[in-house]
C-alpha cells in the first residue's frame, strides 16, 4: 500500500503540565514533515518557513504555506496514497485545518481526516484508550522517539538558532519514520505489544483489518470513518475513559466558528485592545505629523482666529 505518514510541530509554547493545549489556541505551525512510502522507495519533505535575513527559519509556517502543505497531502490523496498518522484526527490535522484559513481547504482537511488511517484513534475505538508513539514502537521493537527533544521543547527550541531549529526538524522527521514502522509492523504482525506505564510489555492488541482481498497487500488498518463505525468497547473498568467526541469535535464545527472558551475570549478582547491600541497609536502620529506640515499650521492658525 502506498501511504503518506505525516506530522507537525507547533510553533506556540504551552504551559508546564498543560493538559487542555485547545484552551491556548491558535498554535501555529513551526514545521512539518511528510514521509511518502511506495515500492518505489521513499520520500521525505520537510515543510517550513522562509529562511530569514540571520539564516533562521520564520517563526511559523505562513496560512499559505500550511495550504501547501495541505494541498500536497489531498494531491497524494487523490494520486492513491493513503494518509497515516498517530493521533493525527485528535490534533495533526486539527491544527492543520485552523491554520490554512480557508474554509474550502478546512473541509478538505475534514474529509480527507476521516478518510484516513490513525491507528492510535483506531485503538481507542476498539480498547478505550490509546497508548503513545514511543511506547508502540519500544513494544513493536522497531525504534524510538528522538532523544535529544521533547514534544514540549520543541516551540522553546524554534525560537532559537538554526542548529536548534533543524534539531526539531529532525526531531518531526523521526516521529514520521517512527509512525511509518509501527504502522508497516502492525500491518505485518496483525497485532500490536507496547510498553505498559509499569515498564512491562502489553499484551498484543489484534485491530480489526479491512482486507479486501486475500493477498497481505491489499491488507491495511480501518480509516477513522470505518472506525467510528465498530462498536463502543467495555470502558466501565476505567475511571475517566475518553470518548471519541474528544478526538473528533473538530470537525463537526463550522470554520472559524466562535467557541465560547473562556480562553479564547479572553485572547480575543486582548488582540481587540491591542489593535485599538494600535489604531489610536497610529491616528496620533499622523496628528503630529500633520501638525509640522503647513497645511497642519494653515488649520491650527484659523482654528485659533
């Protein structure tokens, strides 16, 4: 099966210990990174943008960059590819969708987030939870997270040098090749072992295949729509299970539709005093500026008489 792994970076820092990262939106996008696998070999893209006057990157990928991004990701779509991530319906594509501002594009983004194959979203439709990245691949044996960075640092880590930046290029690059081996391994195997919270390894999880055919080609894991469609798993042994509402609200909402989020309040009246603030800044310096001209004195003089 041809498939397009994909994930991102965001450009903005959280909190320490931050558990709602929605509550702090927009994100932004510092980078990307996609990973195009065919039996004609691979393909990896890295996405980000301009390289500014010091040899840093900018701070964050433009909407019409995140709109490259996003058309790239449709057109392998469209060319047969299918799109895998890991957790990508509960934040990837999330992201993604808010930050191409473009309703047309959004509800691409939807379609094709539905469309596509997120094993860790698929897990919990069939267990009740997920685990992580890392702990899939310590379990499977097929590799680990970059060591050198965490998810957290990575927003600290764009602010600073290039070396830094291209440290969490690297970083998305290794998330990508890592969700590209635990997706091929669960394909192979028909069941994926990860690395419990207590250090030990799971028992094996066998998701449920769409196979079509008999030949392990045409085997691949369900979509997210395919998913939704299994039955709800026995969760009454869990204290707070997550539903799937949580990974899929984004997109039952409208495109740019308001939230009231007492956050998102909050970081709307700000943004609306500062570019109050920002006006009457400006209407007071082209007031003094017009006070130097002699048209401004012409006016002062005949105010006076």
């Amino acid at each position: 099966m041809n498939y397009v792994a994909f994930d991102l970076e965001i450009a903005k820092e959280l909190p320490e210990g931050c558990e709602d990262w929605k509550a702090h939106r927009p994100l932004g996008i510092s980078c990307a990174v996609t990973l195009a696998v065919s039996p004609e070999g691979r393909d990896e893209q890295r996405w980000h943008g301009a390289e500014q006057a010091d040899g840093r990157l900018a701070a964050r990928m433009t909407p019409s960059g995140c709109r490259e991004l996003a058309l790239y990701l449709l057109d392998k779509a469209r060319e047969g590819y299918q799109i895998v991530t890991w957790n990508g319906l509960g934040f990837d594509f999330d992201v993604l969708a808010e930050e191409v501002a473009n309703p047309d594009v959004w509800q691409a983004l939807r379609d094709l987030a539905l469309a596509h194959v997120d094993p860790a979203f698929q897990m919990l439709c069939e267990k009740g939870f997920m685990c992580g990245l890392e702990a899939a691949g310590k379990g499977l044996g097929v590799g680990k997270k970059f060591e050198d960075v965490h998810g957290a640092d990575a927003p600290v880590l764009w602010k600073q040098e290039r070396d830094d930046q291209d440290r969490v290029l690297d970083y998305c690059a290794q998330d990508v090749a890592l969700t590209a081996a635990v997706h091929d391994e669960i394909v192979k195997r028909r069941y994926l072992t990860w690395i419990r919270k207590d250090g030990r390894v799971s028992s094996p999880w066998r998701p449920t295949f769409y196979t079509p055919t008999e030949m392990a080609a045409d085997r691949r894991l369900l979509t997210v729509t395919e998913a939704l469609a299994l039955p709800l798993p026995d969760t009454s042994w869990m204290d707070k299970p997550w539903s799937r509402s949580k990974f899929l609200g984004w997109t039952e909402r409208t495109p740019g539709q308001e939230t009231s989020n007492l956050a998102d309040l909050v970081t709307a009246l700000a943004d609306a005093r500062a570019k109050e603030d920002a006006a009457r800044s400006m209407l007071q310096a082209a007031e003094e500026r017009l006070a130097q001209t002699e048209l401004g004195q012409a006016l002062e003089a005949a105010s006076i008489e």
